[in-house]
C-alpha cells in the first residue's frame, strides 16, 4: 500500500489517427500509433473515445496498453462503415473506465485492421497524470 495517496496532478487530453498501415496482431502489433504515454507517478485514464474522421469501412480498432517492451489488447472497438457527411454527425464510441491506471513507462496505442480506414479513425483519451 502506498505511504500517500495519489491525486491527479495535471489533466491529460491524448489524441491520436489510426498508423497509415493496418495491422491485424493482437499479440504484437508493428503498425501502431501511440496516444499517449504515462506520466513519472502513472496516469489515470478515464475515457476514451473513438470517432471517425472520414469515409470508413467496417473492421476494427484495437487498443492496448504498452509496457515498454510487450503490447496488452485492452478493447478492440468495431467500426461500422461511415460515409462523411457535411450534415451528420459522425459516430462516436465512447468508453469509461474506473480503474484504468498507467504505471510510468506505459503509453496507450492503437491499431486498425484494415487498411481501408488507415489514418481515418480518430482516438481521444482523457484523464490525468498523477
């Protein structure tokens, strides 16, 4: 148990678009995009969001938690084929987490599995460091 609490320091705002290149590991990935990485006392995640960012085909978006050296699929979000539009809306994922907590070292990436949505998938991570 730690000597004092920890309390959240400095809000975090991450984002991020989907690596340029699909990758379909969900053990290793080696076309990610890092959304951000923790601070020196860890960072606490509580949202995150994903959101197109243009004309995508359905496939999926994987999330995972990078230690340094292994990657952890944490969620792997379906993306549902979405035509851009100047009058709608475009879709958005939203997932809240309670307990989410990086330790120093640790980032959050993502990767797309194909390739029709490479750098067309926006993901947003709020939270703060500790």
């Amino acid at each position: 148990m730690a000597a004092a609490p920890a309390y959240a320091a400095t809000p975090i705002a991450w984002t991020g678009l989907v690596p340029s290149t699909a990758d379909t590991s969900w053990t290793a990935p080696t076309h990610v995009t890092t959304i951000g990485s923790a601070g020196a006392s860890g960072t606490k995640i509580v949202q995150v969001d994903v959101i197109p960012a243009g004309t995508v085909v359905a496939g999926l978006v994987n999330v995972f938690l990078f230690d340094g050296t292994s990657y952890h699929l944490h969620e792997s979000v379906t993306i549902a084929a979405y035509t851009s539009s100047t009058t709608a809306a475009p879709p958005k994922q939203s997932f809240t987490y309670d307990n989410l907590v990086l330790p120093n070292g640790w980032s959050l990436v993502v990767a797309t599995t194909v390739s029709g949505n490479v750098s067309l998938v926006e993901v947003n991570a709020y939270g703060a460091s500790l």
